[in-house]
C-alpha cells in the first residue's frame, strides 16, 4: 500500500512514500463517520524504538506543516508543530527541543528573525530552515542568521528525513563527547559539553553545533592553514549540498563571538589558502595573514 504525501510550495512535490509491514509503520482507518471512511494514517508500530529527539516544526501554512510532521512521525520521531514565531517561542519555554525545522517565510517574524531571536534566547537546538528561495545569497542569510542547515522547496521527503538523521547525529557528538575533550589554546577554552567557549577575558559565549565544529577543526590544529574544503568537511556530512561560501559565514560569526581586538584576530585568513588559528596568546603579536 502506499499512502501520498505532498511537499512543497507553489508548484508542489508530489511522493509516494511506501508503507508497508516491516518498514516500522502500519497503515489503519479510521471508523467509518456518517457513512464515509477517513484516509489513512500512519502510525509508530506496538513496539517500535523511537528514533531520538525531540523536532519542532514551524510553518504557516497547515498543510506543509503536517506534510512535514507526517514524515518525520514516520521516521519515528517526537514531533510538535507551531504556526507562527510567537507560538514556537512559547512552546520553546515550556519544553526541549532537539531540533527545529523552520519556514522562512513566515508571516510577522519571519523565520530569520526567530532564529536570530532563538540564539539571543541561548535556546540551544540546531535550526534546520525550509524555503522555497534557492538563491545562494539566500542561503547565506540562513546560515548567517544562526541557522545550521538550509533545504529548499520543494524537497523530497527522503532529502528531509536524511538532512535531519544527518543534523542530530551532529548534535549528539556536539553535546555528549567525551569529557578529555575540553580543549584550550591561546587563551581560549573550548566546553564542547556546554556548547560554549570561554574567551581569554573569562567570559563565556555560547556557540551552535556547527559553530563548534568548525571552531574544535580550527583549534585542534592551531598554527597550521586549513582549507576551506578541509573545514566544510569536518563541519557537515558527506553528501551534504553546499559550498564554501557556508564556511565564510561560520568563521564571520566565529570572529564576532571570539575576537577581543580585530586587526589582531585569533582565525587569520591566508589569502588563496583558507585559515588557521593563531597560537600566540592575546595581546602578542600575531603572524600576519600572507
């Protein structure tokens, strides 16, 4: 049997998905309700691991929104769903979140300014946005926004299901390494289990999965160039669609968060190369970028 799911935006995707014995789901119907039987739904089988973590999705448009729960539902997540930024906020309050899929075009604050609103919150999630603008420069207002991944509509339903397996496995590793994996240099002290760095002032911000990432790459390997490639690598799974122009924004964002005097960065851009984290402590002079 199969049962149809629709995603997407003005020309809309349309995907069979199986459901099938096996496949972790089963297909029932409802009673039948004044002589008509409603459609199918797709439920977690008796006995089924839940895959981990718990997503919110936040659209304006209902159908979208339930398209994406339905999916995700079927993947064996906890899914809750918001309307709106105002909603999503509240509900943030109330419980945790291991991750957010959000629409970009939603109406009031839009979905860039709630992300914005999510990080000065310190709401720590990853941000997953859905939008159907494809523009390169679009995807940077994504990534630069806060956001960790960008997948544009319309999207197959694997794609999605794929990006947010890809995402929380991410997170994991983010927020539950190891305790040796604390990492100081330079005056710089990475908490990888807080998901913060503490700067040679003793103050301490906070950093999203990716940022950390790209950040541990950098410091693990303090003093030597680091490509672009390098860096995209280590901060996103293979198979993930981007380019460097993501790197370029997590290291502009990196510098604001970790820079006490910018003509004297601790990340130095080697012209035609990539990057490297200086090693000399705050205060002394740097190697200049060649």
């Amino acid at each position: 049997m199969r049962a149809r799911c629709v995603v997407g935006q003005g020309s809309t995707l349309v995907a069979l998905l199986p459901v099938s014995p096996g496949a972790g789901t089963r297909r029932r119907h409802r009673r039948r309700r004044n002589g008509r039987e409603s459609g199918p739904e797709v439920v977690v089988a008796a006995g089924q691991a839940a895959a981990p973590g718990k997503i919110l999705v936040v659209d304006d448009d209902a159908v979208l929104r339930r398209m994406v729960r339905f999916i995700l539902l079927g993947e064996g997540y906890s899914v809750a769903a918001a309307g709106g930024g105002e909603q999503a906020l509240a509900m943030l309050e109330r419980e945790r979140v291991d991750l957010m899929v959000l629409d970009v075009g939603l109406p009031g604050m839009d979905g860039y300014q709630l992300c914005r609103t999510v990080r000065e919150k310190r709401f720590v999630m990853p941000v997953l946005f859905l939008s159907a603008h494809s523009q390169v420069d679009d995807t940077i207002a994504g990534f630069d926004a806060g956001g960790d991944d960008y997948l544009v509509k319309p999207f197959a339903p694997r794609e999605l299901t794929m990006r947010v397996q890809a995402i929380l496995q991410r997170q994991a590793r983010a927020v539950a390494p190891p305790a040796e994996d604390a990492l100081s240099v330079s005056g710089y002290t990475l908490e990888p289990a807080e998901l913060s760095v503490r700067l040679p002032s003793g103050r301490t911000v906070q950093l999203t999965p990716t940022e950390q990432s790209v950040l541990r790459y950098l410091m693990v390997n303090a003093g030597q160039i680091i490509t672009r490639d390098q860096l995209f690598r280590s901060a996103w799974p293979e198979g993930h669609d981007g380019d460097s122009n993501e790197i370029q924004v997590y290291i502009g964002r990196l510098r604001r968060k970790l820079e006490i005097d910018a003509d004297n960065p601790c990340i130095a851009t080697v012209r035609g190369l990539g990057y490297r984290f200086l090693k000399a402590a705050p205060g002394h002079p740097r190697t200049a970028a060649s």
